[in-house]
C-alpha cells in the first residue's frame, strides 16, 4: 500500500464527508493504493455514526473509536499503529489542511528519501493575536532548544516514513514534537514543504488557552527525556556537583574572612548572623539532594524493562544481510 491517512478528531460530523470525498479524489487521480484512517477521540456528535456510512461507502475508510476524549496524541499513535502504508501521512479533520499537499509529501518520502516531512502553514487562516503570534514565538523557541529547523512544529499536515511511526511512542501533548521524537530515534532526515492553509468551514477550534501552559511544558519533558532517560545521573548528578560546589566553597569564603577578621582585630559577626552562611549551606543540602536524586533515578532507570531496547536498523545472519529490525 503506497499511503496510510491518519486523521485524528472530535465532534467533526460536519466536515467528514467533504474531507473523505476531496481524499478520494486526489488519491485516484494520483492512482495511489490508500487507506483513510479516522480515529475518533470520543466524539459527542455524529461522527462515530457517519465514520460508518463513509466505510460503507469507500472500502478504503478504516474507523477507530475512542471510549472517551483521550487527546490527539494518542489518537495518533493508535493510528500509527494501524497504519500499513509505505508512507504515513496525517492531517487534522476541520478541512483546514488541504488533501491536494498529500502527494508531495509522499514524493519527498519516496523519492528524496527523507524520515520525514513537515507542512509549514506559511500564510496562516488564523486569528492573528490568538493564533497566529504565539504560534511564531513558539516555534521560533522549538527550534532555538531542539536545533531542528522547522518554521511550523505543530502543522497537523505531515508525513512519515513507515519504520518513523513504527519506531516512536507518542503520548500526552507530544503531538507538537514527534520531529523531536523521530530525531531522538535516529531519524534525523526531516524536511519541511510550505502547504496551503484554509479557512475553518465547520465548528470551532479544539484547544484552548491551555495550550499556551502544555506546550512549554511538554518542549521541556521531551527535551529532557530524549537526552537524559537513558543516563539521569548525567543531569541531577552534574547540577547536584555544581550547586553543591558553589556552596560549599562559599562556606570556605566565609570562613575564612571570618578568621582573617579576627586575626586583624577588626570587627566581625558570627558566622551563624550571617545570611550568606545559610544560603551557602542551603546550596550544599540542595546539591546534595539533586545527586541523590540523580543516584536513584540511575537505578530506576537501570532496573527499566526497556534498558537495553535500542532500534537496530540492519542485521547480519549468516553471511547475509538482514533489514530493518
């Protein structure tokens, strides 16, 4: 199969039957083997009802319902997991990402080889101070903290080679960065195409102002997680030594110009008035504590089931060469 559509969504009744038949068109026209996989967030409308109809309609629309409202990343790893095409693609189901960009991204997969490809929403549809300015400022903080040079992090329109969304796990809000995902799993060929952006048709935007608090949050979890789950102790054990290190010579100082001053006769306090004595020795407890940390998080993360679970790409048996593991 040359193409799995993975769209995640929630109380979309209105849109679906454009969005499926502009896919169908632009598929055919391209004569691409397809499959359409709507995985429905738990929906309160109609959705789950027509997702059926639309199945019924095109056997090439597969359906995945929710229990309750779980979050767009993981409707899209249970799409990814569905997935069985050569290439990934995914898009949102509010016909703001147009179909007529999913043959150039699979060209850009299959035929200039890269992991994975980005649309950058380059003219957005947007309201302008809601939208449009903390989307730049966030972008333009995602790629300052992850060194990949996307303009636009989180356009719903992408596409993945199929070993990129069978090798990463996304959860939680992680949906904004699985470039960051896909970079930490060894994928590190990602490209970006400018894609047409249109206007919302039907219903209201899915996410509030909470994203503004996640996102940051998540950037942070996941630039965390990529370069210390595997060595903890490289984080908390380095900012333990240093913290502890400053507070510690800190209280060296302070001893030292304690006993100078009295050895000159010159006035002087006790070492236990003095505030700097009890920032420094603060320092020390919190450093302390920060190596400890990373001590038992070296442990935990020794004791992991997945300690040793790497992704090998290729193999050798026998005098012959293996694929992809």
């Amino acid at each position: 199969m040359d193409i799995s559509i993975v769209i995640p969504l929630f109380n979309e009744e209105e849109s679906l039957p454009e969005l499926e038949a502009w896919i169908r068109k632009v598929m055919e026209k391209e004569g691409y083997s397809y499959e359409v996989i709507m995985v429905d967030d738990g929906s309160r409308d109609r959705s789950w009802h027509i997702i059926g109809q639309l199945a019924e309609q095109n056997p090439h629309v597969r359906g995945i319902k929710f229990q309750r409202n779980y979050g767009k990343a993981a409707a899209l790893n249970t799409g990814f997991h569905a997935a069985r095409g050569r290439v990934v693609a995914t898009m949102d189901a509010d016909l703001q990402d147009s179909p007529e960009e999913l043959p150039g991204l699979y060209r850009m997969i299959v035929d200039e080889g890269y992991d994975m490809v980005s649309g950058w929403k380059k003219k957005r549809k947007d309201p302008l101070f809601s939208k449009n300015i903390p989307s730049k400022f966030f972008n333009w903080t995602a790629r300052r903290m992850t060194g990949i040079q996307l303009h636009d992090f989180n356009c719903g329109l992408k596409a993945y080679n199929r070993d990129v969304v069978k090798s990463i796990e996304v959860y939680g809000e992680m949906h904004r960065y699985i470039p960051v995902l896909a970079k930490w799993a060894g994928f590190d060929k990602i490209g970006e195409k400018v894609v047409a952006h249109q206007e919302r048709k039907y219903g209201v935007t899915k996410f509030g102002i909470e994203r503004f608090i996640r996102g940051p949050l998540d950037l942070m979890s996941v630039i965390f997680i990529s370069r210390f789950s595997k060595r903890p102790m490289h984080f908390f054990g380095a900012l333990g030594t240093l913290i502890f290190t400053l507070g510690f010579f800190a209280a060296i100082y302070i001893g030292i110009n304690k006993l100078y001053r009295l050895q000159q006769k010159m006035p002087t306090i006790l070492v236990a008035d003095n505030p700097y004595f009890y920032i420094s020795l603060t320092c020390m407890i919190i450093g302390a504590l920060l190596f400890v940390t990373g001590f038992l998080a070296e442990l935990v993360s020794r004791n992991a089931p997945d300690r040793n679970q790497y992704l090998v790409e290729e193999r050798i048996e026998g005098g012959k060469e293996g694929g992809r593991g």
